[in-house]
C-alpha cells in the first residue's frame, strides 16, 4: 500500500491540537455564560429601567396630556383672549417635566431604549412651535393636538423597549401594562376633544367624527388589554370598570354620541371633567400598581437567573478546569509515552539493532531476542505503534540472521579459496625456486622464470590480504624481529615494477616478530604508489626517527589526489569498515586500516610536493626490539625464501636476509633496479689439485660433476664441448649461470652496503 503524505492540517503538532480543543471548550463556556448572564442581569435591570425612564415617561404623557388638553379647550373657548393661567402653568409643568425625565431618561441602560429616548427628545422640541401657534391663534384642533401626539407616540417606544425582558411571562405582562396605558392615551384623546367642545366650540361633523372614533378606540383597547392583563391586573381593571365614575362615563359617551346637531350637549364641562379625571385617575394607579408588580416579579427571576448562572457556570468552569486538567495530564501522559517510544526506537534503529547485525555480521552466534529486547508500552494506541515497531524489528533481525549468515557464508567460500589458492601459490613459488636454483636453464626460459616468480610471489600477497579481510587470525609464526631495512626490501620484492623504487638510509632499528605483518602494510602503500604513477617516475622510501616512534615516507610523483578523495581514504584507513559483499573497492586501504589499528600504527595520505602522494607510516616504539643474539643471526648467505601464509599446508617460515658488516663510509641512496633475490644455499667446493681457471669476469668455471662423489658421476666426454664464438646469439648454460651468478653478486653487495650488523645495533 503506498502512503500518501499527509495534508497540512496533519503536521499540526498535537500539544497544539489539544491546545485548540481547550480553547474552543472554554470559548463555548464564556459564550453561555454571557448569555445567561445578560438574561439575568436584564431582569435585574428591570427596576433601574423602570425608575429611570419608565416611570418618568409615563408621567411625562401625563403632562403632556394635561397641557393638550388645556390647549384646545383655549382654542374652544368663545371668548380668545390671552391664555389663561390654567395653561400658562401646564406649560410650565411640562418643561419642567421634560427636563426632569430628560436629566433621568439618557441614564436608562440599554441601546434599543437610548434610540426611543432621542426620538421622544427629538419630538418634545417641536412643541414651542405648536404652543406659539396656539397663542396666537393659528392653528385648528387637530394641527395643534398633533406635536402632542408624536411626543406621547414615542413614549410608548420607550415603553415596548423597556418591557422586553427575557423572561417570556414578564414580558407579557409589561407588554399587556403598555397596551392599558395606550387606552388610557385614547381616553385622554376623547376628553381633550370632549373638552374642546363643551367650552364652545363649534359642533361639526368631523369633530362629532373624530369623537366617536376617541370613544371606539379607547374600548377597544381598554378591552384588548383586559384580556392580555394578569389575574391580579385584570382583577384592579374591573373594580376600575365597575366603580360608578366609569358607569357615568359610560353614559355620557352614549348621550353625547346620540346627540343631535346644534342641539346643546347634555352635559356640562365641569360635569364631564369629573367624571374623566376619576376614570384616568383610577386607570393610572391601575397601572402603576402592575407595573410595581412587574418589577418585584423580574427581581427575584433575575436573581435566580444569577443563582442559575452562577452555578451553571461554576459547574462549567469546574468541568472546563477539569477538562483542561485531564487533557494537559493526558497530552502529557501521551507525549511522554509517544518520546519514550521514540527514544527507544529510535536506540532500537541507531544503536542496539546496528549492533547486533555488525555482530552477526562478524560471526559471532548471540541470542538476538535478547540482545534486542521487545517495546513494553501496554496495549492501548502508543502500545499498539510499539508492537508494530515490535513487529519490524523480529523482521529486520531476521533479515539481519538471514544476511550474517549469507556473509558468513560468503567469507568462508573466499577464506577457503583464498587458502587453497595460497597454498598452490606457495606450492609454485617452492617449485620455481628449485627451477631458479638449476644450472643449465636457457636465459630466455630463466627470465621467464623469474617474471612468474614475481607474478606468484604478488598472488601470495593478494591471498594473504583476502584473508585478512575476511578476517583470518594474524600471523602467529615465528617472532624473531627483524631489520626494519630488511623488512623494507622484502615490502619492495612483494611489488611488481619494483624496478622503480629508490630507498633512502633506513634507521638501524628492528621489527619485533609480532609486528611482521608491517610488511603487508608497506606492500601495500608501494604497490598503490606504483600504480598511480607514470612508469619513468621513481618512489621514494624515507625514514626519519621522531619522539613518537619511526615515520616511513613512501613518496611517488604521480597524478595525485583531490582533497575529499585524500579524507576518504585518510577515514577509510582510520576507521576500516567491515568486509562484505559490497566492499569492491579500495581494499588496499582497508588492508592498511587493519595492520594499522592492529598495531596502533599511523598512516596518512597527504599530497607530494611533487604532485603525487605521501603515506607517512608512524611506527610507535613500542613495535620494535633490540637486535637478535649473534648466534641468531646468521653472517653469511641467506636462508631460502619460503614465503610464509595462513593456509592449512603453508608451513610459516621467516625469511632471513643477510647481515654483513658494512662499510664505514657514508652510506649513499640505493637504487633496487634489480630485483632483490635471496641467494639460494651454496656448497663450498672441494680442495682440488687441479689449477682454477676463472672467466674473465673471474668467476670460476664450472666443470660438470666436479662436486659430486665418485659414485654418482658419470663419464665424462673424451672431447670438450666446443667454445661458443663471440658473435653467436645463444650462449652455453655455463655462460648463462655465470652472468646469473654475477647478476645476483651484484645485489648481494648493494644490499650489504645498506644492511646493518649487529656491531651497529
């Protein structure tokens, strides 16, 4: 299945996902709160309202009704002279009033209430240009009753704002109280014009009109807000109903409705004034004493809104801290198991499974269940991950089982063939000796000779690094030390193109025998230096003693490295990885790395001034030795070279240079053009009568089974083989073993001018 990688929204982290859902918890908390609080705290505003602006409004539609009233029984009267002193002190009244509910009503709380309040403000200022036209006479009733009208129309927004509370029965009830105060309003609009009328003013149809009309609304009203009154409201309105002012009202209303035209009303001012200021009287206390009822029933409502705030929200606050507490101690709980389980995967992946697979990579039989333990992290979610981690880890031991054993497979298949391959080596190097010891080879054929010897002796060494790599034993044979110049020369025979390696004077010092191994190490560095150079430059052996040991300078003038190809290889020496499958290049290097770290050697690669390459090889003092007893150390001749190997049939055997006196004279640069050769074992020849002829080089001449017992030797021809001319191509095997003999004479003294003794030890 393959993975898509997860959205944005995904890479949230978690800490602030859970911060989020706190957040939105508590936001919804805040949000009820608020609600609940603004209900209760409206009805407990209730009263501030009503003492505020509802009480003030309503007696200012008091006044406001008083001073209409008074207006157009001054427009009515017969005789206009100027206005009485009834009005002149209304008007008073009413501005005094209007200042009063004004200082009052802008501190009412509530937006929807300041609007109603600025509109019944704006409406009031229009009333000195209604009472100037009324003075002066300008105007007819229903033009001068209409500034009246507006002002107490935008009282009764006053009071619909003030009676929206959020207790639905309250309300109601303020609401029914607004429509008894507008029929009170309409019985007030009747007695004005009522009023007008019985102080002489004109009967006309319209105005009888607009009283009936008066008369029709205010009972409509008056009985549209029985029916929406409380019980006990309802109750004060009927006494209201049935007192005998408002009986008499009743019948007035009937006679001046019937009344006929130009007829005299049936009733008198002061009459209808009585019975109008009893009837508007007892419906304002009426109202009053509702509205006194509504607002002891909003005060304890909003207390107990509070009390259910108070504790809704106190539960919510609890909940909302016990929510945030268990989800902080949860992401934390969760974080902590979730780092856990990271921090041990994360060991498991870069730590203990790498290990044990390097273990079984190298062999080595362990018990992977418990080197590599399983998560234990319970079986809720984070649990669940562990055990899928559980699961790739049993896979990726497996693997890890599968692929050491194929590897260790791998290396036994090549130890096996390196070894067999290595012991037929050492077999070939065995028999050319013996073919290199004759003395009746052609020099072609012994050239050729020769060339394999040093093809074989190369293939030894390849064997013999194979080995190390798959992690054969080191070398445990014998532990004479030996001459560090010596072991230079044996490194330099081990190369091919040896021809072009210069050593400088080495240090009179000795290897110890454990350290034999170095050998491989030089081997390898003058091989590599050889190889990447051009074949008409030299490589250069230096040494120089230094306070942490020795440092061998293998020089070579060839094309160089780049810096990071100089630190990978200078790391790859340092810290060898391990031999497997992959590992296809660079084995020299890791050859190197191996003696090195084995014997605590330093090798670094650095760049020649020359263009090429320098190996510095610092051998700590504690590789080398003091110098073997004499009778230890052979003065003459040399051993025969065996080449010494891990195999199961190659025997080791050290190899033995000679060891000479040398001169006293300084010792110049030795150039190994020829091949350093170990001189094969010679019998010193029997005291012969006869006289010893020599060659011209002064070299004797060898004569057929002159060295062998009587009993071996054979006839000898009657006639000696002829001379061979100057001029012919092909020379006897006599002449070629001379210039052999000679050949390897040469090299015997090049090598003794630089080999040390033990004197000089």
């Amino acid at each position: 299945m393959r993975l898509r990688p997860p959205p944005e929204s995904r890479k949230i982290r978690l800490r602030s996902k859970i911060t989020a859902v706190l957040l939105s918890l508590i936001a919804l908390w805040g949000f009820s709160a608020w609600v609940t609080v603004r209900d209760g705290w409206n009805l407990l505003q209730a009263a501030e309202r009503d003492t505020t602006v509802g009480r003030p409004s309503k007696t200012l539609t008091n006044v406001l009704q008083d001073e209409r009233r008074l207006s157009l029984v001054y427009l009515g009267a017969r005789e206009r002279r100027v206005a009485p002193p009834s009005l002149v002190e209304q008007r008073a009244r009413t501005d005094q009033m209007i200042r009063q509910w004004q200082r009052q009503a802008h501190q009412a709380p509530g937006e929807k209430i300041q609007r109603a309040v600025k509109l019944t403000a704006q409406r009031l200022r229009a009333l000195q240009a209604a009472r100037a036209a009324v003075d002066a006479d300008t105007t007819d009733h229903t033009s001068a009753v209409q500034p009246f009208d507006a002002a107490i129309d935008a009282t009764f927004v006053i009071h619909s704002a003030n009676a929206e509370l959020d207790d639905q029965g309250i309300a109601a009830d303020g609401r029914a109280l607004i429509a008894l105060t507008r029929a009170r309003e309409l019985l007030a609009r009747e007695d004005a014009i009522m009023a007008a009328r019985l102080a002489g003013a004109r009967v006309t149809e319209p105005r009888q009109a607009q009283f009936a009309l008066a008369v029709g609304a205010a009972r409509m009203e008056l009985q549209d807000a029985h029916t929406q009154l409380a019980p006990a409201d309802q109750r004060r309105l009927d006494q209201v109903t049935h007192s005998g002012a408002f009986t008499q009202l009743r019948s007035l209303e009937e006679r001046l409705l019937g009344r006929v035209r130009g007829n005299r009303p049936p009733v008198t001012a002061a009459q209808w004034q009585s019975v109008t200021r009893q009837v508007l009287s007892d419906l304002d206390a009426t109202i009053d004493a509702g509205g006194d009822a509504v607002v002891e029933r909003a005060q304890p409502v909003g207390l107990w809104v509070l009390a259910r705030l108070v504790l809704a929200a106190g539960l919510g606050l609890v909940a909302v801290v016990a929510s945030i507490t268990l989800a902080i101690t949860t992401s934390r709980l969760l974080l902590r198991q979730l780092h856990r389980l990271k921090v041990a995967a994360q060991e498991l992946a870069e730590d203990k499974l790498p290990a044990v697979v390097d273990r079984l990579g190298q062999g080595e039989r362990l018990d992977a269940a418990a080197e590599v333990p399983p998560l234990e992290f319970g079986d809720d979610e984070v649990g669940q991950v562990g055990q899928a981690i559980n699961r790739v880890r049993t896979t990726a031991i497996d693997a890890a089982v599968q692929l050491a054993e194929q590897r260790l497979g791998f290396r036994n298949t090549l130890r096996t063939q390196a070894l067999r391959t290595q012991a037929l080596t050492q077999r070939q190097l065995l028999a050319l000796d013996e073919l290199e010891r004759r003395r009746d080879l052609d020099p072609a054929v012994f050239g050729g000779i020769v060339r394999v010897d040093e093809l074989a002796t190369q293939t030894f060494r390849h064997c013999a690094n194979l080995l190390l790599l798959t992690g054969e034993p080191a070398y445990t044979g014998a532990r004479r030390p030996i001459a560090l110049l010596d072991a230079v020369r044996h490194a330099v025979s081990q190369v091919e193109d040896y021809q072009r390696v210069t050593t400088q004077p080495v240090d009179e010092r000795w290897l110890s025998g454990r350290a034999r191994d170095v050998i491989s190490l030089l081997a390898e560095l003058i091989d590599n230096a050889l190889r990447f150079s051009s074949a008409d430059t030299t490589v250069e052996i230096s040494s120089q003693p230094v306070p942490r040991g020795l440092a061998l300078t293998i020089e070579d003038k060839g094309v160089g490295m780049s810096p990071e190809r100089l630190q990978e290889a200078n790391q790859l020496i340092v810290d060898p990885p391990s031999f497997d499958v992959s590992s296809t290049t660079q084995l020299g290097h890791r050859v190197v790395g191996l003696i090195a770290r084995r014997h605590g050697i330093s090798v670094t690669l650095k760049p020649s001034p020359y263009g090429g390459v320098s190996a510095v090889v610092l051998l700590p003092p504690d590789l080398f030795e003091d110098p073997p007893a004499p009778h230890d150390t052979p003065t003459t001749g040399t051993a025969r070279r065996t080449p010494t190997g891990t195999g199961p049939n190659a025997k080791p055997a050290p190899v033995r240079l000679s060891v000479i006196t040398a001169p006293q004279e300084p010792a110049a640069a030795v150039a190994t053009a020829p091949r350093p050769r170990q001189e094969p074992d010679r019998i010193a020849p029997a005291p012969s009568p006869e006289p010893r002829q020599t060659t011209e080089h002064g070299l004797p001449v060898r004569r057929p089974q002159q060295h062998l017992v009587p009993e071996l030797r054979t006839d000898e021809p009657s006639e000696a083989p002829e001379p061979v001319p100057d001029d012919q191509d092909t020379r006897s095997p006599e002449e070629v073993r001379r210039i052999m003999s000679a050949y390897q004479s040469g090299t015997k003294k090049g090598r003794n001018k630089t080999a040390p003794t033990p004197d000089d030890e």
